[in-house]
C-alpha cells in the first residue's frame, strides 16, 4: 500500500501482483482457527498476530524458528532460536 500511495507502483499492478501471489500461494497458505489463536495470545502473554504463528507451527507439527525472545520464552515447545 505504501508503495502505491508513494507514487512507487500503479494501483492496477499492484492489484495484478496481489491476483499473482494469490495464484501462487493458492495451495501454500494455511487456515488458522482464530479462537486458538485467541486462547493462546491470553495464555501466552502473546499478541494475537505473534500467537498465529505459534498456533500454525502447532498445527503444522513443525518448530516456528524466531528470534523474538518474547516466543521463545512464552512457546518453548514449539518455539526455536535460529542459532
């Protein structure tokens, strides 16, 4: 959005990159259930765009590499430093 209000990017390219990435990322991209997401920013101390992350990577059995000390430390079990 930046960029179009910028001057950066036309609004009708920007538009064409968003129907792009959709196509692209059509069979990439994960539903998350919002009230687990809700239960675990409460639990977790967590903001609720940080406790997605850490909901997918649950769901998805898969660590969630973060160098975001706050998700270390409030997700030990799913949460990994990158080093």
């Amino acid at each position: 959005m930046g960029s179009v209000r910028g001057g950066l990017l036309d609004a009708d390219d920007a538009l064409g990159m968003l129907d792009d990435a959709g196509r692209i990322l059509a069979d990439r991209v994960a539903a998350v259930d919002g009230a687990a997401v809700f239960r675990s920013a409460l639990d977790l101390g967590l903001s609720a765009y940080d406790a997605e992350f850490v909901v997918l990577a649950r769901a998805l059995g898969t660590p969630l590499v973060t160098e975001d000390h706050q998700i270390l430390e409030a997700a030990p079990g799913v949460a990994v430093p990158l080093a």
